[in-house]
C-alpha cells in the first residue's frame, strides 16, 4: 500500500485507489527498465562489437531505446502520482474544513434563540 494521507473513512477513497494502482504501474515500468538493462548489458558483453551483425547491433540499438522510454515513462509515472497524492492530500484538508464548518454552523444554530424559518 502506498504512503499517502488517508481520509477520515477506512475505506480508500477514488483517488487514493487511482494512486496505488498508478504506483503499482510505475513499479512494474521501473522493473522492465531494470531487466532489460541487464539484458542488454550481457548481450554487449557477450557478443562482441565485431562479431554482431547489422540485425544484432540494431536490435541492441532498438533495446537501448526502450530502455530510455519506459525509464522517461517511469518518471512520468512518478510525477503523475505525486499529483495525485497532493489533490489527496488538498482533498482531506478541505474535508477536515468542511465538517469543522458544519459543525460550527450546526453549534451556532442550536445557540441561536430564534426559531428557524
């Protein structure tokens, strides 16, 4: 489960849900970043310059840029839940004022001796 601010009910809200999923993506993109460095790594290191063919050294050309787009998706990733995590925690800052409110309002309506319209 993620770190992020919780609101007032047990249950996760949309967005908390949205963020852990999102988080869960972002984790498994990291990972297929990582694993395919690896590959790649031991495929240059196993096959030497001279010896790769053009189809060799093209799929290992094509594999260096995958690796560089999932890892720029992985950032995105990262900062699309860092959006997400802020709009939760404004989100829960605005339900704590939003019941102090009501319930300062429902306080000052029980005091006031006029009877209600």
């Amino acid at each position: 489960m993620s770190q992020h601010p919780s609101s007032s009910s047990s249950a996760p809200t949309p967005l908390e849900q949205a963020l852990d999923q999102n988080e869960s993506v972002k984790d498994a993109v990291e990972n297929s970043a990582d694993e395919l460095l690896v590959i790649n790594t031991v495929l240059k290191h196993k096959i030497p310059g001279h010896v790769q063919t053009d189809e060799v050294a093209q799929a290992l050309q094509k594999g260096d840029e995958l690796e560089s787009r999932i890892q720029e998706s992985a950032e995105n990733l990262a900062q699309v839940n860092e959006a997400l995590a802020q709009e939760i925690a404004d989100r829960a800052d605005l339900e704590r004022e939003l019941a102090a409110t009501k319930a300062a309002l429902a306080q000052a309506q029980s005091q006031d001796p006029r009877p209600a319209d």
